[in-house]
C-alpha cells in the first residue's frame, strides 16, 4: 500500500445524498482519495431540509455495496445510532414482505 493510500484509509467522511454514482462527490472521494471510512446518517444537520444518506434499509443496502464496488480497498461504514431504530424497523417489516 503506498503512502498516499495509507493516508486517505485514515480518513472518514459523511456525506449528502441516497447515491453513490460514479460522478458523485464521494464516489471520487472514494475513488481517488482512498477514503477508509464513511458515515451514514439521516441528517447532516438539525434542519431537515438537509438530508443524509438513510432512506430505507434496501437502499442503504445498494449504496453501502455501490460504495464498496468504487473502492479498492473495503470501507469501514458507520451508521448513526439514531438512524438504528430506522434501519431496524425497515428491516422487520422488509423481512416480513417475503
């Protein structure tokens, strides 16, 4: 791993937006930085107008393994502990639909 590899796998960011598409801010910052580590959370503030990642459990899903597939090296991901209650129940009613 070279020096500028180690150096972006100590960094953890959060960012806006349900997305990681390939000309996103953090699908470059985890493409060309080399980001270790992202942050998942509903709100990136106290105003709700300024959303964050967490809609529902399947896309938190598809962006955790959209952001993976950008990185070279696995992201460690974290999630907000507010956002568990969200993601828990999500995932009851999901399981149950079958």
């Amino acid at each position: 791993m070279s020096l500028e590899e180690k150096i972006g796998q100590m960094f953890l960011v959060g960012f806006r937006g349900p997305v990681c598409l390939s000309d996103s801010p953090i699908c470059k910052a985890i493409q060309e930085i080399r980001v270790g580590a992202v942050w998942l959370t509903e709100y990136q503030s106290p105003l709700p107008e300024m959303k964050g990642n967490i809609e529902s459990f399947s896309q938190v899903q598809t962006l955790i393994s959209d952001m993976q597939s950008a990185a070279s090296i696995p992201l460690f991901v974290s999630i907000d502990a507010a956002c568990i209650r969200i993601l828990t129940l999500d995932l009851i009613f999901y399981n149950q639909r079958g």
